[in-house]
C-alpha cells in the first residue's frame, strides 16, 4: 500500500508525445540519410565504384540473392554483361563476375588458386569438408587423405558398386515398363545415392526399392527442400546458426524447408554412426576408412557433404543427357549404333566402354550442356598477386570477391562456336576437339576442382551404355521440358524427365529380359 503511494506520489519523468515524434522522425531522417551517404559511397567511392553493373547490385547484396532466387541467375549474368557491353559485371557492393574464359584459369588456379569465399561456402552448414574449408593448408591434407580413394585407380576398385546399382535400377525398370512411364531423374538420383552411401558409408539404404511403383524416396524429397533452402541459409545467416540450437519441430513450424536442414545431417551422423560400429564390410575401399584421424565433428559435416555432393550433381547430368540425346533422332540412332557393337559382360567393363568415342562425345556433351554446378563459385583476389588482376584494362583491387561459372564457360560462342547452346557430340570428335578440355569446368579447375569427378565421369558412362543398350526409350507424346533451376546444383521440376521404356530389338529379335543374376551386375 506504502509503495502505490508512493508511485501516487511521484510521478516518473515521460517524453511528451510532440517530444517523442520529434525523437522518432530526427532518427528516421538520421537512417534514411545515412542509407543515401552509404548508397553514394558504394556508387561513387567504393573502389568497385569503376565497375558496371545495376545501381540495385552497387548497394546491396540482397540485389544478387533476388535474382538467383528467381531460378537461374546465370542467364541474368550473361544478359547484364551484353546490356553493360563488359567482362566484368559488379553483382554487389564488393563483387564482380567475370565473362573473359582467358580469367579461368588464374582465378581457379593449379598452383595459386584464389582463396574461396567463406561467407558463400558457410551457407552449406558443413565447415571444414573438401569442399567448404577456406583454410589452403587444412584442404590441402583433407584431399590428400581423400584422393587415393577417388583416383582413377579407385574408380575401378568402386565400377562393381555401380554395376550392381545400375543391375536393381534396370531391373525395375524392366518390371515397371509395360504400366506406365519413368521419371528418370528420380531414378538417376537414387542410384547415385545408392553409390555414394556404398561408397562413403559401406551401407544402403535400398532407396532404389524404397517404393514399390515408382522410384521416389523420403531422401530426395528431404534433398529438394534441402536445396530449396540453401539461398535463403546464405541471405540470412541467423537463421542457419539457429539450427544448432533451435529445435527442429519449433524450425518445422516457422519453415518447414529449412528444418530439413537439420533433418538430413542426423542422417548423415547416422550413416556415419553405421560405419563407425559395422566398419568396412564390403571388398572396396570407403571413404572413411582414410578419415580415421579427422575429429568426429568434423567426419559428420564430411559426410553430409559427400551425400550432397555426390547424390543429385551426377544425376541432373545425366538426365540432361538423356533428354538431349532423345530430342535429336540422329543422336539416339548414332549412340544406338555405336553401342550396339559392344558385348556382354566384358564389353560394358568401364575400360572397354571408354573406347567407344560417339558415346564418350554424348558423355561430354552432356558434362557441358548439363553442367551439375551452373553457378558462380566466388574467389577472393589475393593481396600478395605478383601481379595486378586486369580485365577489360581495369585493375581489379585486392580483396575483391570474384567469380565465373560453368555456364559462362560452357556457352561462350568464341570458344564452342555460333551452337555453343546446341547439344552436338560431334563438337568432340573433331581434329581441333582435344583442345575443347580445357574449357570443360564442370568439375571447375585447378587444385580445388571437384573431387569426385573420376566417380562422376564413370557412372555417366556406365549408366548411358546399359539404358540404350538395352531399352528402346522415348519421351511422352506430349512431353513438356522439366523447368530447370540453379540450386547451386541443377535441379529439375517435378515430374522431371518422364520416359517410355520398351525392349531394344536388335536384328529384328527383342533382348531378353534383364536379371539380377545376369551379366549386368558381374
């Protein structure tokens, strides 16, 4: 009672409501006002300030998350650097992309590549794998532990794996065939899964199988709303370091996309998990038998990041390749021919598959039209450069985030020729082809390229030879393309890459079903 009296009493000092809008539109001027001297600096004063671009891209890094969550920035990029007539195009207050090829290979150097961008490579919540570490000594020992495994040699150590992968894949599509059509890329994206989780984990989680009528599964609904939410992760990183502590229920309430996040890295621990008590139980290396000296930590965000990697980038190549192959007659008639040469088991042996140049031609071409990451991989220039960085004459100053992207390199019409957006496996079987390697960066270049790639190559290779091998495929009489989109990793509308499957008659006899007990998985 005392102390209400009190408060009676004595009156707490308050802000009159004139002083109080006065207080609230001085700090409104204050913040608009400093937004248009921060917008002036970026525009006129920031070293960049030399750079063309959209004045949006100048003041704010949110300009370029727009644009590559519309779907597919690249084509933007291109669009902006003929709209500005230049090479270097400013994407933001301190980044530029570059559109000059002959810049490839400094930026993405073999000896000194330029350092990654660690506020890009941070949005992948996996710090510290092959892919993500920023850290030039720290990735130079994890590729050194990694690279036996992945080399040429330990490709054909894994070929049985994918034999066996590709035997259940076609074995069901055999089984489905007469019922209905086949979204491949559903198909693709399991198999390759299957392989990585053979191969990093000695463990399968029968994905290929998982349903009974069709090829979708649990793990690609989690990896597309994974995928979906990687840009949003990197616009608001807040958001990604509340994953550590927020439940994933009260996660799911706000976003549901973004609460798989946490939901497929306890099932990577859990594969780890399975690894770490079962051990190697199979006749081929994985990829953790080499990692036995990596903290645990660090093992689980290694083995999200091999899951990630290695389960949708091979898959979305291949079904741009086969989609391209099928809407060109003369393609699929030539690839046919040349397939149809092989035998049985020994010639569908990677190293005999590997002489057939029109199919090797299709593999290629689809590496480049079907580019798995079409997008920007961002670089800082260095600062100890024992030259400037010049483009289109200006010094670009150290410091500067840079970046390219396969699909720059992959369309560039100097280098491919006026079809450079045409699929032509004809491009590689020229005199002058050996020369086209060069710009292939599907896998990127340098001593940070693609660790995978020698997987990635086999599989496409193996995976083309057995379906027109064995199947007479053809698209849906009232087939729309599959809208394409830039998830950092292509990706593919739902319902993907439809496809009708029926016996290849080959000299007027139908090929005899497929068995798991046949050659294909011996």
């Amino acid at each position: 009672m005392a102390l209400h009296l009190f408060w009676q009493e004595k009156e707490l000092p308050t802000l009159s409501q004139r002083e109080l809008v006065s207080t609230l539109l001085a700090t409104t001027l204050l913040l608009i006002l400093f937004r248009i001297l921060i917008s002036v600096y970026y525009q006129a004063f920031h070293p960049l300030s030399q750079f063309s671009g959209p004045p949006g891209a100048a003041t704010s890094r949110h300009w370029v998350y727009r644009v590559t969550d519309r779907g597919f920035p690249e084509e933007d990029f291109e669009r902006l650097h003929k709209q500005y007539q230049t090479h270097v195009l400013r994407i933001g207050p301190n980044e530029l992309h570059i559109s000059d090829v002959e810049q490839y290979r400094i930026i993405y150097s073999q000896s000194k590549p330029f350092p990654k961008y660690g506020t890009f490579y941070e949005a992948f919540n996996t710090p510290h794998t092959v892919f993500t570490e920023t850290d030039r000594d720290m990735h130079k020992e994890r590729r050194r532990l990694l690279n036996p495994l992945f080399s040429r040699v330990g490709v054909f150590k894994l070929e049985p794996v994918i034999h066996e992968k590709v035997g259940i894949m076609l074995k069901k599509i055999d089984r489905l065939k007469e019922s209905q059509s086949i979204n491949v890329y559903d198909a693709f994206r399991c198999l390759t899964t299957e392989v990585i989780m053979e191969f990093a984990f000695a463990k399968s989680a029968n994905m290929l199988e998982e349903n009974e009528t069709t090829f979708e599964s649990w793990f690609l609904t989690a990896f597309d709303a994974v995928s979906g939410s990687l840009w949003k992760l990197q616009e608001w990183p807040l958001v990604r370091k509340a994953l550590y502590f927020v439940p994933t229920s009260l996660v799911s309430l706000v976003d549901p996309q973004i609460a798989y996040v946490a939901r497929m890295l306890k099932f990577a621990e859990s594969c780890l998990q399975h690894y770490t008590i079962h051990g190697n139980t199979t006749p081929h290396p994985v990829v953790f038998d080499n990692l036995s000296s990596v903290s645990y930590d660090f093992k689980v965000t290694e083995a999200l990041d091999v899951l990630i990697a290695g389960a949708d980038t091979t898959a979305s190549t291949l079904t741009t390749g086969v989609l391209h192959i099928l809407s060109s007659p003369d393609i699929h008639a030539k690839l046919r021919q040349a397939l149809n040469n092989t035998e049985e088991p020994t010639g569908m042996q990677l190293l005999e598959l590997e002489k057939i140049d029109y199919l090797i031609a299709c593999v290629k071409e689809s590496l480049r039209i079907g580019m798995a990451v079409p997008g920007r991989l961002p670089r800082v220039v260095p600062h100890d450069l024992l030259q400037p960085f010049v483009v289109d004459n200006k010094v670009i100053p150290p410091g500067t985030v840079v970046s390219m992207s396969a699909y720059t390199m992959h369309t560039n019409e100097d280098v491919w020729g006026p079809d450079a957006q045409k699929f032509n496996p004809h491009r590689w079987l020229r005199p002058e082809s050996k020369g086209l390697d060069q710009y292939l960066c599907t896998f990127s270049k340098g001593s940070r390229m693609c660790i995978g790639q020698n997987v990635a190559y086999a599989e496409i290779i193996i995976v083309m030879a057995y379906l027109f091998r064995n199947f007479e495929l053809g698209l849906p009489q009232d087939f729309v393309p599959p809208q394409r989109r830039d998830l950092f990793t292509m990706g593919y509308s739902q319902p993907g890459l439809p496809i009708h499957f029926s016996r290849l008659e080959k000299n007027g006899v139908r090929s005899r079903p497929l068995s798991l007990d046949s050659d294909i998985t011996k």
